[in-house]
C-alpha cells in the first residue's frame, strides 16, 4: 500500500511539473508574440510567466471552470420550486422585463 501511494505521489509531482511548464510556455510565449506589438509593454521571461499565470488562477478563480464562475445554490433552489411558485416567478420577471 505505501508503494502504490509513492507511485501516486511522484504520478502528480511529474504531472504537475509537465503542467507548469507547459502552460508557463504558452504563456510565455503568447505575451512575448502579442503585448510588446499590441500594448507595447516589455516582453518577460519564463518565471515571470509562471507568475503572472499563478496570479490570474488566483485572482480569477483557477480550474473551476466557465471562467471561475461559482455555483452559488440558485440553480439547486430553482429546481426546488413548485409549479406555482414557478409560474409566479416567471410572471414576476416578464413584469420586471427580464
């Protein structure tokens, strides 16, 4: 069992780094091609890229996919909803002009 556990651990360590540098590259090599002729900024390095990438994950909400949006709950509750209250919340937003 601990053997298959290191196989798993350096599976996601090599995985992982192959991801990193992958992405870092495109990175890399997309802002080198587009904002020094778009926005004239200076073109960076590879860590640079490898930050800058960290940073946008972070700041725009990383693998949860459709742009970091949240499943807040809405669409659970919205299934929940009787076929009055259903009909009424229709009625509702067709007034409201949504």
């Amino acid at each position: 069992m601990k053997r298959r556990a290191h196989k798993l651990t350096l599976l996601i360590v090599v995985w992982g780094t192959i991801a990193i540098a992958g992405f870092g590259s495109a990175v890399w090599q997309l802002w080198n091609l587009l904002m020094p002729t778009l926005f004239h900024l200076p073109a960076i390095g590879f860590w640079q890229a490898v930050g800058l990438m960290a940073l946008s994950w972070l700041l725009f909400g990383g693998w949860r996919g459709a742009g970091g949006l949240r499943n807040d709950g809405r669409h659970a509750r919205r299934h929940m909803l009787t076929d009055e209250e259903r009909d009424h919340l229709r009625a509702s937003m067709a007034r409201d002009g949504r």
